[in-house]
C-alpha cells in the first residue's frame, strides 16, 4: 500500500485498511436500525469472492450477478466518504443561502447523508444492470493496481461513451457502459446468464490505464507487491475530484426514479428457468422514461417520503396528490423477454406460461 501523501509504503492486511468508524451509522433511527446501510453492503459481501471469481470465468448466473455483483458495482460509487462531499455539494448548489441553516443539527445532516447513500445506491442498480459489461484480462506478466476508490471513469476516445472501469483482481478489470437499450441475459444451457463480454487489455491500454487510477486515488493505492505499488509512484500526486455517477452516464434524479423495481423484477425473472431455449432478457430505459414524459413526471414539483429504512414509498405532486410514478416505477414497462430479438412479450409474466 502507498500513501499519496507521504510517499510512504508499508504493508498491512486488507481488514485494517480504509476503514472509517461510524461512517454509515445512522443516529436518528426513527424505527430502523442504526446499521440500515452497513447491513446492505453485508448483504452482498459474504458471497462477494466467489462471485467475482464466476464472473472472470464467465461461469456465473443471471441471479447471482444481480443479486451480487451488481450490487456490489453499486455499492462501489456510493459506499467512499467523498459521496459525503459530493451530496454536500449538490445540497449547497440546489439550496443556495438555505443549505447552512438546514445544516444546524449535524446529527441530522450526516443522517440525511446516509439516506441519500441508500436512495442513490438503490436507483443506480438499474442501469449498472443495463450497462454493456467488459471483462479484460491483463497482457501477460502483467499486473493490475487498484486505488482508495475501487473505480476510475472512462470515456472512449473513439466514440464518446462514459462508464466505469472496476478492477476485479490483480488480473481482470470490469468496464461498464451505460445503455438506454441493452440484452441484460441469455440462455446456455438451460439456465439465465448475463450478457457478458470478454477481451485483453492491450498493454499500452494498460499502462494508461494505471496511470489513470494512480490519478483518480484519493490517498491510497494498492498492491500485491512492494514494486507494483512503488511502479505507480510519480514526480507530482495530484488529488482530484470524484465524479457523481450521473458524470460517467449512469441516470440519476427523475430519470432513475421510474427504474427502481427492475432489481425485484429482473430477481423474479431470474429466479424461473428460461421459457426458450434462445430467450434473452432485454430492457428499453427509454420506453419508461418517455412514458414518464407524457405523464408529466419528468417535469414540475415532486415531493418524496421516506420509509424508515431509507427508502422512497411515497412520490407526491406538489399539494399533495399521489402520484401515477408509484403504477410506473412498479410495471414491467421496458422490460421484455425474446427469442433471437424478434419475438417479444411485454409481460415477463405471460411469457414465463
């Protein structure tokens, strides 16, 4: 491990590094427990090693993906003190000359903050599961470093597109492009797998790819060796900002919102075996989004109630109306399964009889 700031480098076992007491401890608990967040990343975290290893060798499920490695993707861009600068900011430019006198019970304040950690970690698995995922392998007698982060943005030079580049392991690094329409799984051998790619990293790819997450590392960057971390050293650290997760294209606010049940119904879908032996599971994000348009969602004053665990139950028009949001959000709306493509059904439900 390497210290941007000193430059020193020691080693230590993973358990004692990066960690912060108390980050996601919520005070006032109202009827939830005081680890709300912390039990959602330990949800995910048992399984964690196992499922990365299925992912690189292309032998994980449909639902283990979901229900872990998406997760943990998500997870990723929201669980790093910097979400707490970076909700802070939002806060301070939306609210203007309001945002320091709602900031008087600092109790109050990192609560919010670790509600908001949960609301945004929520509505970004939907299009975390609807990216193009990458798997590259590194050039041979090649190692990968990572940093204090876990993730660094990417943007193709060649076309444009924003995403995040995750390392998986000293080997393999997971690249994810946001999508509107994407097939999210297939069928082999009678079982829902995801829609994942696999290449090599080529080795100038590589070293750019290095230099790129030694930048992005807020402190501290990682190693399996004294030299690979020693090799990201460089004449002048700098310590750059992290992006939001809307900046590397993935939907955020009321864009995000009409997708936050495609968890539960892609777990649904992927919980029955595959109707056809050349179904897929496809997603349309822009079908739900245009639906929200014409019903005037994506527009005007909303308001929104949590539950006690974090969560949004309630979305209001301004005077308090309930809101059609609740019909949409809970449809299968974009969602279809497919043979070769062409034949789709609307109802996953009607398509699984």
């Amino acid at each position: 491990m390497r210290d941007k700031r000193t430059g020193r480098i020691f080693k230590a076992p993973a358990s004692r590094l990066c960690g912060i007491r108390d980050l996601y401890t919520v005070k006032q608990t109202l009827s939830a427990s005081s680890r709300v967040v912390d039990d959602q990343w330990s949800d995910y975290e048992g399984s964690l090693a196992g499922a990365i290893d299925q992912l690189i060798s292309g032998s994980i499920d449909a639902r283990t993906w979901l229900t872990v490695v998406v997760r943990f993707v998500a997870g990723l861009l929201v669980r790093g003190p910097d979400f707490n600068g970076r909700f802070r900011r939002r806060l301070e430019h939306s609210l203007g000359s309001e945002f320091e006198r709602l900031l008087i019970f600092p109790a109050a304040g990192t609560d919010n903050v670790n509600r908001a950690r949960l609301v945004e970690y929520v509505r970004l698995i939907a299009p975390i599961a609807g990216s193009q995922w990458l798997v590259f392998s590194m050039p041979d007698g090649t190692e990968l470093p990572t940093n204090d982060l876990g993730f660094v943005a990417l943007r193709d030079p060649d076309n444009g597109n924003v995403g995040a580049a995750i390392p998986l392991d000293r080997f393999h690094l997971l690249a994810i492009t946001p999508q509107l329409r994407s097939i999210i799984a297939v069928t082999r051998k009678g079982r829902w797998v995801p829609n994942i790619r696999f290449a090599q990293l080529s080795a100038e790819d590589r070293d750019r790819l290095v230099t790129h997450i030694t930048t992005m590392a807020q402190r501290f960057m990682f190693g399996a060796t004294e030299a690979m971390v020693q090799s990201t050293a460089s004449g002048q650290e700098v310590f750059p900002s992290v992006p939001d997760a809307n900046h590397m294209g993935f939907f955020a606010g009321r864009r995000a919102i009409v997708h936050e049940a495609l968890f539960s119904q892609l777990n649904a879908i992927f919980e029955t075996s595959p109707p056809w032996s050349n179904a897929v599971v496809h997603v349309d994000f822009q079908k739900k989004m245009t639906k929200a348009e014409e019903l005037g969602l994506m527009n005007g004053p909303l308001s929104f109630v949590m539950d006690a665990q974090g969560r949004t139950m309630i979305v209001q028009r301004e005077g308090g109306t309930p809101d059609e949001i609740h019909a949409l959000r809970d449809s299968t709306g974009g969602i279809t399964i497919c043979v070769d493509d062409a034949i789709c059904v609307d109802d996953a439900r009607a398509a699984s009889r």
